[in-house]
C-alpha cells in the first residue's frame, strides 16, 4: 500500500514516508529491493528505481557484515520534491569514518558503496536514540526525462507493432532502438535535414539531462 505524506524531520516540507523493518540475513536484501521498486512505482518515481535498490542492497549488507545476521533493523524511504533519501537503521552506535571504512575488508561491498557515493547526491550516518542510521539521497530525474521516456515506450510500442515482433529481450530492445533511430535519421535525410546534426544534438542532450 502506497503511503501518505508526513512531515519530514529535517524540514517542514511535506513528503512521503515509507518504513520496512527487516532481519540483516542475505535472502532480506531481494525483499528489501522488490518493497523499494514496488513503493517507488506507488510514489511515481520508478525512474530511480534501479539505483535506489542498489543502495537498499548494499546498505542492508553493511549492517550483516558488521552488525551481525539476523539482528533487527529498518529501511526508511523518503520521497521530498526533488530527492529520494533511503536510510538503514541498526541497533549499534558505531559509526563508519569513512566510506573506505563501510566495507574495507570485503572488495565487492566497496565497490557497491563506492558506486553509491558516485551516484547519490549525498550520504553519511547519524546515531540514533537506538543505535545509528547510514543513509543516502538521490536525486529525481527532471518530469521532462519521463515524459521523454513515456514517448519513446510509446514510439518503441508502435513500431513493434508495424514489425510484427513480440515482446523484446534486452539485446533485442538494442536492436529495435538502433533500427529506430537509423530509420529516423534516413526519414530527416529524405527531407533535406541533417542527420549528423541531430543525431550530435541528441547525445548531447541526452548527456546533459542524464547527468
């Protein structure tokens, strides 16, 4: 069930709270990512949706690597106006000093940390009145990037359609959008256009709004 806005602790801004409390065991972390995507999509902000599950993941491994399995802990979901903020509490008071520390005697966890603190717009940890809490905040993609990608689900849709082709695998989909793009700038071509101009346009627009 999707939930309703509340006040946030940090501001008087209204914004949706979600809370999920877990036991710090391995098979958690798919339960963890399946209740952020799900109440993500409830909130309108699946756009994040694959790097908040990535730090749902890597957050709830640093409390059974160095908290302990099995031990009681809550993932809080934040959506504000322009951020999604995840926070994992635990019961120990112990504070990383750095994000090298989080994770340094285990390679794979560093880097799933390290790629955290590349793409969050901040992140740290705090105690709590009950132990502490390791949190990170992304940001949300401009509605302009998902009105960009509703038009091309749809453009993506008819030309399925028009190809008779069923429902893509991913190497197709790279496929399809490679065929569609090319058919595109053959159509500007016929019409005087410059498709080399676009197609330079595009990427850089694409790199600018990803960014």
């Amino acid at each position: 069930m999707c939930e309703g806005s509340v006040m946030c602790r940090e501001s008087q801004e209204a914004c949706h709270r979600y809370v999920v409390p877990f036991e710090a065991a391995p098979a958690q972390l798919s339960v963890l990512r399946r209740a952020v995507r799900s109440q993500l999509g409830c909130w309108g902000a699946s756009a994040v949706a694959e790097e908040a599950e990535l730090a749902a993941t890597e957050l709830g491994a640093n409390v059974i690597k160095h908290v302990g399995r099995d031990v009681a802990a809550s993932l809080v979901l934040e959506l504000r106006n322009d951020r999604v903020r995840l926070e994992v509490h635990d019961r120990s008071r112990a504070l990383p000093a750095s994000l090298a520390e989080v994770c340094a005697e285990n390679d794979e966890c560093g880097r799933g940390l390290h790629l955290i603190a590349a793409m969050a717009c901040d992140w740290g940890s705090v105690r709590t009145a009950t132990g502490k809490a390791v949190w990170c905040e992304l940001a949300l993609k401009p509605a302009e990037c998902e009105e960009r990608a509703g038009c091309a689900a749809a453009v993506l849709s008819a030309y399925r359609q028009l190809s008779s082709t069923s429902e893509l695998d991913p190497a197709a989909l790279d496929e399809t959008v490679t065929d569609v793009i090319t058919d595109l700038l053959h159509w500007l071509a016929a019409r005087g256009g410059d498709p080399d101009g676009a197609l330079g346009r595009a990427q850089m627009h694409y790199e600018a709004e990803a960014a």
